[in-house]
C-alpha cells in the first residue's frame, strides 16, 4: 500500500475530481451499452483502490452511523460512500446492532479504497442473505458493483447507474495485461462465481468490466446491467 503520507493527496484529488464532476457529470446516464460516457477515475496501487468521483446525492441521515453506511430502519441500511480496509469489520459491528437488516440501499456508491476487503465485505453481505437495491437517482460505481452483485437479490429502479472500468497496478498494467488464470484475475471470476454468475456470465461480465481503460468509465442504467448480471 501506499504510505501514509499519501492519503492527503489521494483525498484531494478526489475532491478536485468530485467538483468537477459536479459541472460535468453524464447528462444521460441511462445510455445503451454501445454509448460510452468517460468519467474521471482514480485508480492505483494494483487495483486496492478503485472509485469513480460523481456528483455527491442526497446522504440520508439515518439513526445509526457504521463507516459508509447508515441504518434507515431495523431492516434497511443506506450505503453512502466509498469503502476501505476497516469497511468489513464495520458492517459486521452493524448486523450485530441490527440483525434485522435485509436490505441495503446504495445511495452513493463511489467505489473502494481496499479491493481485498471489498470482497470480503461483498462476501459477508452474500452470506447473510441481504438485497442490494439502488433506487432511482442512485448511483453504484467501480469497486461499488462487485457490493451490488452481493446481494441475494439484486434490484436495480429506472433511473439508477452504474460505472465500470478495468484496475491497473502500479506499472500502469491492466487486467488485459495479464494471462486470464493470472491470480490477479482469478480474484475477481472467482468472486463473480461465488455471487451466483455462471462461469460464463463472470467471464463475459469481467471482459465488458475490462474493455475500458482504468481512466475512463463506461456508464450504464438499470437495462444494461440486465445484460450481464440477473436482476429482480
């Protein structure tokens, strides 16, 4: 990882990406597939931190904070921010204050600062059977998808976004870049496979995923995600 003396910097940039994206965030964010929207991304360190900076939505409140994630209700928890290495154990503190929970609604999703723990607090929701829902005006980018795909089941409204784009590590290499059973790639298909895809399906959805350069993003709505991943 990164030293320490770093996280300023990487905080400011996706401040400054942040606001600029409030003057240029996608007009239409609902395209097909065919039409590629490039977004501002911040990318590095092999992958361990992928977000895509968007206009900020409205933050619900909520009557109890756990990290990037606020309780609504005893069955229903809001996810608003980016997550990192502490995200697992935040959201295990959190089904232990509310075992209820069955929902989590993905307000802001801009993306991870930790892949690795990304997956394991995507597994963890995937275990305890929890939804994922993003309601219109929702928007679930980069490291954010693979905590969509979690869900046991996936509900995505009319009006809702997605953004996806390829990792790069610190040689500025890509998934592309390495052989398709590399451990690098294997992370993520295995990953796709635990969360229902068929290896088929992982294989095609992690190829779409890593058509677009780490710099750029590939914006979709609520029918295009149909196209690679099941929906309720």
């Amino acid at each position: 990882m990164p030293g320490c003396d770093k996280l300023p910097m990487r905080k400011l940039i996706a401040l400054f990406l942040s606001l600029l994206a409030l003057a240029a965030h996608p007009a239409a964010a609902q395209q097909v597939i065919s039409d590629v929207t490039e977004e501002t991304v911040f990318v590095s360190n092999g992958g361990s931190e992928r977000f895509v900076a968007s206009a900020p939505a409205a933050i619900p409140q909520g009557i109890a904070r756990f990290g990037p994630f606020r309780v609504l209700d005893a069955s229903r928890v809001a996810l608003v921010d980016v997550t990192d290495a502490r995200s697992p154990a935040q959201f295990a503190a959190l089904l232990k204050a509310f075992p209820g929970v069955s929902l989590i609604e993905m307000i802001d999703c801009p993306g991870t600062e930790d892949d690795r723990a990304n997956l394991a607090l995507g597994r963890l929701i995937h275990a305890r059977g929890i939804a994922t829902h993003v309601p219109a005006g929702g928007s679930v980018r980069s490291g954010g998808v693979e905590l969509f795909l979690a869900g046991a089941r996936r509900i995505a409204d009319p009006g809702s976004e997605f953004a996806v784009h390829s990792w790069a590590d610190e040689d500025g290499r890509e998934a592309r870049d390495y052989p398709e059973n590399a451990p690098e790639n294997r992370a993520y298909l295995d990953y796709y496979a635990e969360m229902g895809m068929t290896p088929a399906e992982a294989k095609g959805f992690y190829a779409m995923t890593n058509s677009v350069p780490f710099e750029s993003a590939l914006w979709l709505g609520a029918p295009d995600m149909a196209k690679w991943v099941r929906l309720d």
